[in-house]
C-alpha cells in the first residue's frame, strides 16, 4: 500500500496516521497538539494537509492514512492558513521573546533566575527555552501578528505544592490532560469551561492535592509552552551540564535524564530510555534535587572526643574507625548496608566485612530478610520473574501491599496501560491511602490470612462458607485463572512484621505458580534491594546471590544488632543502638538520632552524586553518573569504602575507578539490560536455606517517604503537604 | 405480541368513534401552546363544561404550526370536521363554546378554518394562505392527533411502513431510501441511505443508531415540534433505520430543555414495548431494538455528532476530527449513524408510500419537504413545511405574510446562528442545500428569521458571533481565539470605534475560521459576518468611517431629539427619563440634553405624538 505525498509516493503501514508516514520519511509538518505517546487530538489545527477527494484540510495528526491518498503537505495556501492559525495562538500567548528581532542575542544574554511573578516575555518564561511554539514559530516563518494581541490574565496557581500553573501561557493542546488521563490514569485535570473561557483545571477549579493528583510531573513534560512549571527549577533556568542516570528513590529505577549547573544538581527529569517510558513519580522528579542539595547534609568527618563529635580531617576518621574496629573479634562486627547504595559500593561494603572475617550483614529493609527466606529457598536466586513492561500484556494484575503511590509508583504506568486493554486490576491493601483509581480494591484485616483464602480459592474455588474476603479472593481467583497472562506485585505493605512477611512472599510464589502467571515482582522498600543482594551483601550470600551458608566459610551468622555485638558499622540508620555495642562508625549523607552516638561519622553521598549501577525491582541494569560536587569533605560511598578496605590493610581494594569494581563484582552489570528473572526450583529441591536469625530487626525506618532513614518531608516542605494529604503520616 | 391487523383495526375504529363523536374540544398543547395559555383554556372549557353540564372530550393534540395563532382551539360538533379558533383566550373561551356547541353557530372572530372541508360558511383551514403552499409529510399529523395515543398514529397509516420494511432484507431498505434521495435534515444535507450503507458495511459485533435531538439553534423549534407533536413517528423512523443498520439500540440525544417532548417520547415508547413494536422480536420479525434517551444539557456544540457522541460516552462535548466518520468508528468505537429528527421522520412516509413518491417532492438535488421555524418580523410566524426548492419569498411573503405593519424587508437569515443573510434582492432563491450554500448561507438545521430596515445588519453580526463564541467548545484555535477577536472587533464597530482595515481583518479571520476550525460550529460561525460584510458592506462602513448606525440600532450611534414642532409639551418624556435629561415646561417644546442622556429610549418609546426622533446622525453633527 502506497500513498502520495507532495509528489512522492510512499509505502504505508496499515493504521497509521498522514503525521506517521511523515514523521518516517523526514516530511516536516508543522504540529502542537501532537505527542508521539498520546492519542489523537486533532485541536492545533497546524498540521492541516490537503488530501484530493476532501473538502476541507485535514489534521495529518489524526487522519488514517488510506491507500493511493493524495496528500500535499506544503502548498502556499496551507501554510499561510497555518500561519494565520499559529498567530491567532500567538496574540494571546505572551510571546514577546517568541516574535522579538532580538531573540538570538537574547537567549545568550539574558539573566538567569527569573523572578517576575506574571509571566510578560521570553525573559520570564519558566519553559528553560524548551518551546515547542518557538520550534513552530520558526518553521514557519512567523515574525508578526496580524491580530490585536491580548493578555488573557487568568489567575495564576501558585499554591500547590511542587507545581506552577500559569494558563497565560497555555495554548490549549490537551497534552497535559491526555498524559494524566491516558499515560498515568490519573485523570486529575480536564478541560474545563467552554468557549474563549475554557481553560485547563481540577474539579471545580480546585488546588491539585484536593485532587486526584499524584504530582508526577507528566503533564509539566509534554507541555510545549511554560503553562506548568516546577516550583523549583522555574528560577535555575537551563542545565550547565546534562547527563543520564537512574533514579534510587524507589525501586523502580527510572532512567532520569539529569543537570547540573555550578556545581549542584538543579534537575532530575524522566528519560525516553527506560522501562518508565519518560515517566516518573514526584519522589524522583522533584524530591531528588531537594534532597540532595539540602542544608542538613554530613559534610565533614567527626570523631567523638571527650563525648563532643568534632570535626577531623579524613586520615584521622579513618584511623578512629580502624583503630576502633579491630579492638573486637570478627563475630563482635556488625554491618548494615543501606539499599540505597549501588552494586558496587555494596559489594565494597560486604568485601570490608569479610574481609575482617564477619558474615554479621543485613539489609536495612524489611522486605529483604523475609524474601531471602522465602523465596531463597524455592529459587535459584531472590529475584522476580518477568519485568515491569510485561505487566503491558497482562490480562490480570494482582497488587498486594502497595497502593503504587510512593513505591514503585511509575508501574502504575504499566498497569494502566493493561487496564486500557481490558485487564482487571486488584489492589489488596491496608493502609486507606488513594491508590490506582481503576483497580478493585480490598482491603482485608491482614495480608497472610487473605493470601490463604486466595490461594484456597484458587485451588478449590466456592468450597467454603462465603465472608466478605472469601467473596473477594474468589473474584481475583477467576480473574487470575482466566487470564493468559497475569501479574502479581507484592509490596512492602505486607512485611510490617518479618514472619507475616514471609507467609505472604511464600504464598505469592504459590499463587503464582498455581495460576501459571507470567510476573511476579517484588515492590521492595529500598531503591536497590535487589541490587544489593546481588552483590552479595547480606548475611549468607556472596556476589551473584550464591548462598553459602552451610560452607561453614564463614565465623558467624549473628544478626548484626543482636546479642554479642560490640562493634558497628552503619550506612543507615537503626532504629536505635542496642545495649552492649561500644563503638560504632556511621557512614551517609545525612545525620540521624543514631549517627548522634556514633564514635566516627564519615560524610557520604546521595545516589546523585555518585557513580555505579543500580538494578531495579525487576532485574533492570541502570547506571548511574553526575557531575554534582560533595557538600565540603564528603565522598562518595565507593571512595570511602575504598579508603576504609585499605586503612584496615584488606585485600582487595586497589581501584581506581568505578568501572573496576563494576568488572570485580562479575555480574554481567550492561546498562539496559536485564539480570536473569528468578527461577523456581524443582519442587524437592526446595528448602530454608537461611535461617530466622538472616534479618529479623524491625521495623527499619525505611517506608517510602524516606530517603536512607531520611524523612523526605524534612528538606522538601511540599513532600509532607502532598503525603499528609495522601494518609503517610510517618 | 399483538398482530399489526388487529391493532390497525382497532385502531381505525378509535379514531373514526373519535371523528363521529359529538363534542370533541382539540387543545393545542404542544410547548408553545402551552406558553401561550392553552392551560387556561383548558381549565375555562372544563368550568364550562361544569356549568352547562355538557359532556364534550377533551383531546390534547401537538402544534399544527401556525405559532402565530396561538393558543389553539379546534371544536368538533354536529357531524362537521373540527373548526379551529385561534388565538383564544380563556375569558373568550366560554362564548365560543355557547355559541358553537348551545347555538350552533361558527362565530367569525378568530376562525381560522376546519380542518377538513370547507362546509357552510366556513373555510378550510387548508385554504388558508399561511397553510395553503405547504406540503406536510413530516408534520401531517401535528394538531390532528393527539401524541400519545398509539391508535390515533396507527389509525393515520403509522407503521405501516416499519411493516413494510421488516418484510424487505435490510438491504432492500437502504436501497428504497437511497432511491427516495432523502438527505440528513441536520444541516450538512447528507444522503442518509449513504450513510446507512457506509454503516452497515462497517457493522461487526455491534453497531448503534443515534437520533440527534438536540436542536441548539436559538429560535429552531422544528423537531421539539415533532417529538411533541407526533413522537411515533421519529421512533418508527428510529426503528426502520436500525432495522436497516443492523443496530440492536437506539439512542435519542434530546436536550434536557425539552422536558414535554421527552415524557412524551418516553410514554411511546413504553407503549410500543407494550405492543412489540419495540423491545425483542419486533412485529414477529426477530429484530430487536431498545431505545434509550439520553438528555443533553444544552450546549449548542453538542449537537455536532461526535461532540454529541462524546456526550453520551459521558465525556466532556468536544468534537472530534473525521474520518474517521461515526459510520465507521461511532459510540464506543462502534460504527454509528447519527440522524436529525426530520431525516428520521421523513422515513415513514418514504416506506409507506414508496421511494417514488417522496423523490416526486422537491428539487433537482434536493428531495421533499423542508421545515423550517419562521420567525422575525413576519405577519405568521411559525412552523413552515414546504417542498424543496420553494423560494424564500414564496415562504416569507406567501405563508408569512410578509413584514407586518407595511415594513419593508432587508434581510433573511437562515441556517441558524451560522447561518448566513440574504439580501431582499436574492429573495426568489429556491430553498435547498446547494443554493443556499452558494449564496453563503446554510440550510442549517432550520431557522428562518426575517429582518426588515430597523435591523442593523453589523449588530446582527455582532450577535450571532457571541452566540457561536460562547457555544465554542474552545478546542480549537481558530474558533475559539478568531471568533473572540471577531466578536470584539464588531463590538468596537457596532460602538462608533471602527477603525479602517477592519473590515479587511474580519474577512482575514473570517476565513482563518472557516477554514481552520475542527468542526462546522467554527466552519459556519463566519457566516453572518461575511455575508454581511458581502451583501451590506455600506452599513458597516457608515458604522467605521462616519460612526453611523443606518437603522440607527447600536446604541452608542443612536441620538433622541425632540421635534419642536411635534412636542405638544405633555411632559410624560421628561416624567419618565430616569436620568432627569429632559427639560421644559408643560405645553412648550421639551428638550433633552445629549450630554446626559443614557439612550435607554424610553422617551421615545413613551412620546405619545411620536415627537422623539431616533436618529444615528453620525459622527460631524454629533460633535456640533
Ligand atoms: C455546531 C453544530 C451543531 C449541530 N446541531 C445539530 C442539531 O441540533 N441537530 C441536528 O440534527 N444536527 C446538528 N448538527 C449536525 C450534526 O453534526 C449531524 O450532521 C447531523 O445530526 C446528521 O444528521 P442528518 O444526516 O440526519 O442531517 C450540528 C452540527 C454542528 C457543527
Ligand atoms: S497547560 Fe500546557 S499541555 Fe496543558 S493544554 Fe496548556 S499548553 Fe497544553
Ligand atoms: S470549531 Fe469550535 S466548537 Fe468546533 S472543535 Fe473547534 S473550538 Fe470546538
Ligand atoms: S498536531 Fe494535528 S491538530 Fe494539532
């Protein structure tokens, strides 16, 4: 099938759009309403085309491309129409730097921090001169406006949180409200009154954290004009320097695209290149750069003398800290390993211990131990199956433990796209918190008993009495066992308390298995879990998740905060430090009651300032970078680890780079790619291969509106207005 | 399920009882009657009927047309067709009735004609010159019979022609429709059999008809007209088009204003379930079809068929680009056909009485009848149906008797808000999709407004623009900005603050919108503005270059004088300005003082000499 276009002819897919064929075959069409990830819109009217046996021009964006169609793209008429179009949007879009002869010069010279509080020109445009319209504006070749121009003077939104809006500056495309509805299913903005006065907005006009709004930032990144900024980059203006990395907020580990500007990370936003599909939540779009340029940050290393913890200079901290930890026994060593930290500094963290002799390591996660029991034993390795992209093709999605809010909120996304296509969606949960607008959701007295009852009813359905949970573990049971695919996430909702935890990660596993689904993933509390126990930093594994328990290679197998502990070492915090411990050494970016008591404190990095691989919930490979400077003395995780392996006299430590320690860790570590998913074990060869004692402190401070113990809210103001409002009230 | 024969017999019989009987009262009870006071007539008649102990029946009947007569009596006595009356009035109704039915005698005040035969003294209604050049097929049994009452449509041939098509394949029906040449009433003139066929061949699992009912256009009443007057007759035409479709549900998108026409519609259809002309196995035939009515909440865009499609979908109204076409990819993607109210009326008759007849109706291109809602400044406003091809004078002058009180006519508006006016000159233009669009008008939905010199041609302009500007749904560019900057430009004219050029910039919008705009609300919202720019180009220039208003209409151009020689001094104008600008004594010339005066007119209203002028001198003698 072929159609013509300007004279040429083309093939074309079946389906496709005139904008698609274009688009593929380097035709320009002028477009605003347009984007690649969203539906047909049709409203701009700039791609009009004529096509012979039409009346009127049709948009390109949504006519179907037909067989043997005549098209013209560019004819002299039609693009003055356009252009007459483009200035009817101009003369009321304050478009001063858009039509300015100065423009050019403009853009090199003028300020940076834009504080006018009504946007009049191109000076005070928050869109970091990423505009669409202008793209528009000089394709076309528009320098005037014929019509009276207008100031609409709409009133700004200035106070939600996180988020501007200024619809002086909207041109009414839809994209904002497409993405929300269609991308996140979310559907907080709509358009809303008619005629010259319909405008964008809530219900009713409302402020945003009365909505639905989980404050994602999607509708601020397809907008093409500087209607919906962020509170926080509007005044930083452009990136000196950009690059890309992943984000260790939450497990999802989304590809963010990253700037840097006088030293300091200024923006963190989704890229097109992961799994997330150029969509994030509000943890890393906008929580990220507060964060990490907070005022609370470790900056020097501290030594406790004369029970005052005064600064130091590095050798002197590192000599304290060694000096410190050699006084005890190995068996008398504990460790706890951030699941902020990446592969690399983990498996740093975990070559100290052993190499001090000590097997004494946990994960500062509730949900780690109990997998590792659970699933460690009827798998190869703790690891999920399938990936958050599948979950696209799923007839059925079980999520239990997790509304998605703030925990691997972007497989919403996925989950979304599936129900578009017909699949149900259950949300078992406890908490009351808004959740996935479309999913059924339950909302049982306890996960373990409800996983029981579902199991059960999956097995042998309609055998028992009917109650509430019985009815509705029979409507997921259906559900799942007729769908040809089916997806189950579990999330740290459900491992509040080890031993329930580890029923309901036990049971997931059989439910998956019963119904033959295709994912399964572990919603973990930490932004790289499974990174972490990858490299083997958990009591039990070595790199790779090679279980060696029973090698009796190892002295110990003490919980590092149990009994006979003496001395220990943290890169997060504890809930608090049990009795007996004489010395402890702290190693993070932020302070915390625990790093209070601490005899060494050794200042360290956020994941945005360092450099390695993370991986993600479900076996993603993402690598991290950044060009942000330290706060003062302190050092990224992997240096300090280094310098510490070498002041103890370990083997082992002589890199120079992060790429060696990528290399030593053995793992195949190729950004993009996928670690290999879990496989179940043959029935016999199942068993605990670890025992109770692997992870059983809790709970950590580690719930989803924290950042390696950190509450969010304490450095983002707005963080705390929008998870107050959603029900975190940790 | 009863058997059509039976039914029809029945039926027969009901209506003849009715025909034979002695003393039957027709109400008019159609909105407009209702409007009018037909209530109080009513309650008149039965204290009448109270008082002389007379036994008459009472039946409600929907609207004949003629809104210039209201409310609408028709009396059936002594063996004589019904005489209708109008307008009655309650305290007139009771003497009527004594002097028909006690006296026996057809008083002349007020007697419009029997609906029948001439007999005695009285005329035919149908003789009338209101009535006389119509040709009713959609509205033939409006005021005749009462709506709800299934025998009284039955016993006038209704559903004969669903019969006749659920004999034929589906096929067969479409065809007979594509012969009969209909073309959708709704404004565009599409050929609905084409429409059928396109969805038809698209059909899958599913596929859904739609009746448009929203009738936006401020002024059209056609089809409220219609459902109230003779709703068996859209849901016939409702149930041949889904039959023919392959649709197993109906939906009437009727706006939720029209609440007489939509209890009515809902008691039919109850009736029809009732009878198995709908629900499951119509008529024995296995066809199935249940019809829903959803109420529009009264946005003209709305009416646009995939903004009205978007609409029961419960989205927001917001039109869409075509193709792909609702035939193709319709309610809930499944393919649709959307049909006016008098495209679906029209189908019942064409069944009936075959392809061939309703094609002998009309013009060349465009066959039957067109209704349209007459009203502006004619003698007999009101419901108009005439064939096609009938000229505009025929229908102004003829059936309305032309501008009352010896005004002379300037324009005609058809088409509704978009649509365009024609000048005085082009009067003997036949009425048809074509020609009307040529002469840069529509056929629109159906409205035809009259205009004699006092209209102002800029003013006119100026509203329909601020109606179609506020009814903009505001997805698209041109409609929403262009027409806003229209609006406001014509403001300033209309206000003496023309500026040369924007004559030139209206057109250069004006055709921006046409042109641009996503749906017809914005293709057609240019209409007025640039026929008349195109027939009355003086008017505006007076307005822009010497801030005149020719029919001295536009407030701001408007200056009252007082004639000296006229003024018998009675000092009503200076007793009721309510700025106290009018000086004088009692028997001496009064004058009003141009500085003060807030130009409300009530002077000039109120003069009871017609010593007030009304003048737009224009800009030099204003400044004098
Ligand atoms: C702004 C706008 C308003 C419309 N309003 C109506 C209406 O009130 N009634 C109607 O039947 N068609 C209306 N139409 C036309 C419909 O879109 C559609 O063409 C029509 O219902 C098709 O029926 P037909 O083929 O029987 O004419 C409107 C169109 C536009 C653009
Ligand atoms: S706010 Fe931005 S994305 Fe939304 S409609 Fe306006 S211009 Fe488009
Ligand atoms: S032309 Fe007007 S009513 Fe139609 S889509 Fe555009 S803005 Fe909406
Ligand atoms: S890009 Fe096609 S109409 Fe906007």
């Amino acid at each position: 099938m072929t159609a013509r276009i300007d004279g040429k002819d083309y093939d074309i897919i079946e389906g496709e759009t005139i904008l698609d064929i274009a688009r593929r075959n380097d035709i320009y069409i002028p477009t605003l309403c347009n984007h690649p990830d969203l539906s047909a819109f049709g409203g701009c009217r700039l791609c009009l085309v004529k096509v012979e046996g039409f009346r009127a021009f049709v948009p390109a964006c949504a006519t179907p491309v037909q067989d043997d169609m005549v098209i013209e793209t560019t004819e002299e008429d039609l693009d003055d129409l356009r252009r007459r179009i483009l200035q009817l949007i101009l003369s009321e879009h304050p478009s001063a730097c858009i039509i300015c002869a100065d423009r050019e010069e403009c853009l090199d010279l003028h300020p940076d921090p834009t504080k006018a509080g009504r946007v009049t020109g191109c000076r005070f445009c928050p869109n970091r001169n990423e505009c669409d319209l202008f793209d528009v504006v000089k394709a076309l070749g528009v320098d005037d406006i014929w019509v009276e121009t207008e100031y609409k003077d709409v009133p700004l939104y200035r106070r939600d949180p996180f988020i501007h809006r200024d619809y002086n500056l909207c041109i009414l495309c839809g994209r904002c409200v497409r993405v929300c509805a269609e991308i996140r299913g979310v559907s907080a903005i709509a358009f809303t009154e008619r005629s010259h006065d319909a405008t964008i907005g809530t219900a009713f006009q409302g402020p945003l954290v009365d909505s639905s709004c989980v404050f994602c930032g999607a509708c601020e990144d397809v907008c093409p004009t500087g209607s919906i900024s962020s509170k926080m980059t509007r005044w930083v203006s452009i990136p000196e320097v950009t690059g890309k990395s992943t984000c260790v907020m939450c497990p999802a580990g989304c590809a963010m695209d990253v700037g840097f500007k006088w030293g300091r990370m200024t923006i963190t936003e989704p890229s097109e290149e992961g799994e997330n599909v150029a969509q994030a939540c509000l943890k890393g779009r906008y929580c990220t750069v507060p964060l990490t340029n907070s005022k609370d940050r470790l900056e020097y290393p501290r030594v406790t003398t004369d029970g005052v913890l005064r600064p130091v200079k590095w050798e002197t901290a590192l000599e304290t800290a060694v000096e410190g930890l050699k006084g005890f026994a190995p068996e008398e060593i504990g460790m706890i390993v951030s699941p902020s930290l990446t592969v690399e500094e983990a498996f740093l963290a975990q070559r100290i211990m052993r190499g001090l002799g000590s097997d004494n390591i946990a994960i500062a996660s509730n949900m780690a131990g109990p997998m590792q029991k659970a699933w460690g034993g009827a798998m190869d390795r703790v690891a999920g199956i399938g990936t958050m992209t599948d979950i696209r093709d799923c007839d059925a999605v079980l999520i239990v433990g997790t509304d998605l809010s703030l925990t691997a909120a972007v497989t919403q996304v996925h989950v979304h796209a599936a129900w578009k296509d017909g699949a149900s969606v259950f949300n078992v949960k406890i908490d009351p918190r808004k959740g996935y607008r479309h999913a059924d959701v339950i909302e049982p007295d306890a996960y373990g008993p409800f996983m029981d009852i579902l199991l059960e009813e999956v097995k042998a359905p309609g055998q028992q009495p009917h109650t509430p949970d019985r009815d509705a573990a029979g409507r997921i049971a259906s559900a799942l066992k007729d769908a040809d695919k089916t997806a189950i996430l579990v999330g740290p909702g459900a491992f509040r308390d080890a031993a329930e935890g580890t029923q309901v990660a036990k049971l997931a596993l059989e439910l998956f298995e019963a119904v033959n689904g295709t994912v399964l993933l572990p919603l973990w509390d930490g932004g790289n879990v499974q990174g972490v126990l990858e490299a083997g930093a958990s009591r039990c594994l070595t790199p790779g998740q090679c279980i060696e328990q029973d090698s009796g290679k190892y002295s110990s197998g003490r919980n590092p905060l149990g009994e006979g502990i003496k001395a220990l070492y943290l890169t997060h915090p504890v809930p608090e430090i049990p009795e007996g411990v004489e010395f402890v050494v702290y190693q993070g970016p932020f302070g915390s009651q625990v790093s209070e008591r601490a005899d060494v404190i050794l200042p360290s990095s956020m994941f945005s300032e360092t450099e390695g691989t993370v991986i993600s919930l479900d076996g993603r490979v993402g690598s991290i970078t950044s060009d942000a400077r330290l706060p003062n003395m302190a050092k990224p995780d992997w240096k300090v680890f280094i310098d510490m392996g070498r002041a103890l006299g370990l083997d082992g430590f002589d890199f120079e780079a992060v790429a060696d320690i990528t290399e030593a860790v053995g793992l195949p570590l190729e950004p993009g790619t996928h670690l290999p998913p879990g496989e179940p074990l043959p029935e016999g060869d199942r068993a605990v291969r670890v025992d109770d004692a692997v992870n059983p402190v809790g709970p950590w401070p580690c719930s989803a509106t924290r950042y390696r113990g950190r509450e969010i809210a304490e450095d983002v103001e707005d963080f705390l207005e929008v998870a107050a409002s959603w029900g975190w009230d940790e | 399920m009863t058997d059509f024969d039976v039914l029809k017999a029945e039926a027969d019989k009901v209506w003849d009882d009715l025909q034979s009987t002695d003393g039957v009262v027709y109400l008019g009870t159609a909105s407009c009657g209702i409007a009018a006071g037909i209530g109080e007539v009513k309650r008149e008649t039965e204290r009448w009927m109270a008082e002389n102990g007379a036994d008459l029946r009472l039946s409600e009947v929907g609207c004949i047309g003629t809104c210039c007569f209201e409310p609408l009596v028709s009396i059936q006595v002594h063996g004589n067709p019904p005489v209708a009356y109008g307008p009655v009035e309650g305290r007139t109704m009771g003497g009527l009735l004594d002097s028909i039915i006690t006296h026996k005698r057809y008083p002349t005040e007020a007697l419009l004609g029997s609906i029948g035969d001439a007999f005695g003294d009285v005329p035919s209604i149908w003789d009338h010159p209101v009535t006389a050049t119509q040709k009713r097929i959609i509205t033939e049994n409006n005021g005749i019979i009462d709506p709800v009452e299934l025998e009284h449509y039955i016993s006038q041939g209704g559903f004969e022609g669903l019969k006749k098509a659920l004999a034929m394949t589906p096929d067969e029906v479409i065809e007979t429709v594509l012969e009969s040449g209909l073309r959708g009433r709704g404004g565009a003139g599409f050929p609905s059999g084409r429409k059928w066929q396109m969805c038809r061949q698209n059909r899958t699992d599913k596929s859904y008809m739609v009746c448009n009912a929203d009738e936006g256009d401020p002024g059209a009443f056609m089809d409220r007209s219609i459902l109230e007057g003779d709703p068996y007759r859209l849901l016939e035409g409702l149930t041949t088009a889904s039959y023919a479709i392959g649709a197993d549900e109906a939906y009437i998108y009727a706006r939720a204003e029209y609440p007489l026409a939509i209890k009515r519609l809902r008691i039919a259809i109850a009736k029809l379930e009732e009878v198995g002309f709908l629900g499951e196995d119509i008529m024995g035939s296995g066809f199935s079809l249940s019809i829903h009515i959803k109420e529009g909440a009264g946005a003209f865009v709305c009416g646009e068929e995939t903004a009205l499609l978007a609409s029961i979908e419960g989205k927001r109204g917001m039109p869409r680009p075509r193709p792909p076409y609702p035939a193709q990819e319709g309610l809930w993607g499944k393919p649709t056909v959307i049909n006016n109210v008098k495209s679906l009326a029209s189908v019942p008759a064409i069944m009936r009485l075959g392809a061939e007849h309703f094609a002998s109706i009309g013009s060349e291109g465009t066959k039957g009848t067109a209704v349209f809602a007459l009203t502006g400044k004619v003698k007999y406003p009101g419901l108009v149906e005439v064939p096609m091809g009938t000229t505009i004078r025929e229908i102004v002058e003829g059936i309305g008797g032309g501008v009352p009180d010896g005004g002379k006519l300037k324009a005609v508006q058809t088409g509704g808000p978009s649509g365009g006016c024609i000048p005085e000159s082009m009067l003997d233009l036949p009425v048809d999709f074509e020609s009307l669009q040529q002469a840069g008008a529509i056929m629109g939905s159906g409205g035809m407004v009259v205009m004699d010199e006092e209209t102002c041609m800029v003013d006119v302009a100026r509203y329909f623009i601020s109606f179609t500007q506020y009814e903009s749904c505001g997805k698209c560019p041109p409609c929403r900005i262009g027409t806003k900057k229209m609006k406001d430009i014509l403001e300033r004219i209309c206000d003496g603050n023309g500026d040369p050029g924007d004559i030139e910039v209206l057109e250069e919008i004006g055709s921006t919108v046409r042109m641009g705009s996503l749906c017809q609300l914005g293709g057609t919202a240019p209409n007025p503005v640039l026929s008349t720019i195109k027939y009355f180009r003086e008017e505006y220039e007076a307005h822009i270059s010497d801030g005149r208003c020719p029919a001295a209409v536009c407030k701001p151009l408007v200056t009252y004088t007082i004639e000296p020689d006229e003024c018998i001094g009675c000092t009503l104008c200076a007793k009721n300005c309510p700025v106290s600008c009018i000086a004088g004594a009692p028997k001496e010339a009064h004058v009003i003082d141009q500085h003060q005066c807030v130009k409300c007119g009530m002077c000039h209203s109120i003069c009871p000499k017609d010593a007030v002028k009304k003048t737009s001198p224009g800009r030099k003698e204003v400044v004098e």
